[in-house]
C-alpha cells in the first residue's frame, strides 16, 4: 500500500526540498523493506551531506550497503556518530551489524550491549557485556585489549547504574 502511494506523494511534494528529500528517504526505506537493494540505491546518493550524513541519510545508507554485502566502510561514519550521540540504540545496533560482517565478533557484541544499555535494558547490558567478556578471554576473536577494557569499564558502569536503578525502584 505504501508503494502505490509513492508517487502522489512525490507529486505533492514538487518544488519543497526537505519535502522531497524526505520523500526519497521513504523510497528507499520502501525499497529495502521490499528487498529491492538497487532501487533504494539512488535516493541515497542523492541529497544530504556525504561528509556528515544526518542519522536518517546515514542508517538507511548503512542498511543498503549491509545488504548488498558493501557495508565495510560505514563502521567509521557509525562510530563518528555515536562519538557524539551515544544514547542512539539503532546506531549501536547497526553498527554491531557492520561489525559481524566484517567478522569483528567482540566489537560487535560491545555494540549489541551498547544498544541495550542505550534503552536503559541493564539486565541485557551486562549479559552482552560479559558475552563480549567471554570471547576475549576465549581468544575466539582476535585479541583486541583496547576493546576488552572498554567492555570491561562499560560492564562496571552498566552493574553501577542496574543497582542504581534496582535501589531506586525499593524505594519506591
């Protein structure tokens, strides 16, 4: 239904920019959501800034190229986002789906619990911090210290704010 009013709404938004843009936005959203990579191609590349992407521009770009298997490239523009939105859970979600393909597993099991402790979901928080905990001490990903002590800083944080939260709920 949302494809055969594509074009009307195209056709009302001649000659409003923003308008239209959005409107090429929905087309891809439309197109992806049909799997139909190609098609959600265009309204990509068109409009919005390629240096800095508005959020919209820049997961939906995400989710074509994840798509078509090309998305190696997008985990830095992702990463640049979140340096200064770091409580967008569909950031850090896309960008755990950047990292699995690119077979990054204890960078993207950080990013999955980055989701979560993003949406305040403590519980699942920690599970995925001390999943990411495991594979490094497994050594099934390449060892990679940096992004061990993250998790291992992020699990401690996440624990302090689950008590926080658990202490303010008896109080209540």
């Amino acid at each position: 239904g949302a494809r055969a009013l594509l074009a009307p709404l195209q056709a009302v938004v001649q000659g409003d920019a923003p308008a239209q843009r959005q409107v090429q936005l929905l087309a891809a959203e439309l197109a992806l959501a049909a799997g139909d990579v190609q098609a959600a191609r265009p309204a990509l590349s068109a409009g919005g800034n390629a240096a800095s992407p508005d959020r919209p521009t820049l997961l939906l770009r995400t989710q074509v190229l994840l798509r078509a298997g090309q998305a190696q490239d997008m985990a830095g523009p992702l990463q640049t986002w979140l340096a200064t939105h770091p409580r967008d859970a569909g950031a850090w979600q896309l960008l755990a789906s950047v990292w699995q393909a690119q077979g990054q597993v204890l960078r993207s099991v950080r990013a999955e619990a980055e989701a979560h402790a993003a949406r305040y979901d403590c519980a699942a928080a920690v599970d995925r911090f001390k999943a990411g905990q495991d594979v490094a001490r497994k050594g099934s990903a390449p060892a990679d210290f940096v992004e061990a002590s993250i998790i291992d800083t992020r699990l401690r944080a996440v624990e302090a704010l689950a008590r926080e939260q658990a202490q303010q709920a008896a109080e209540r």
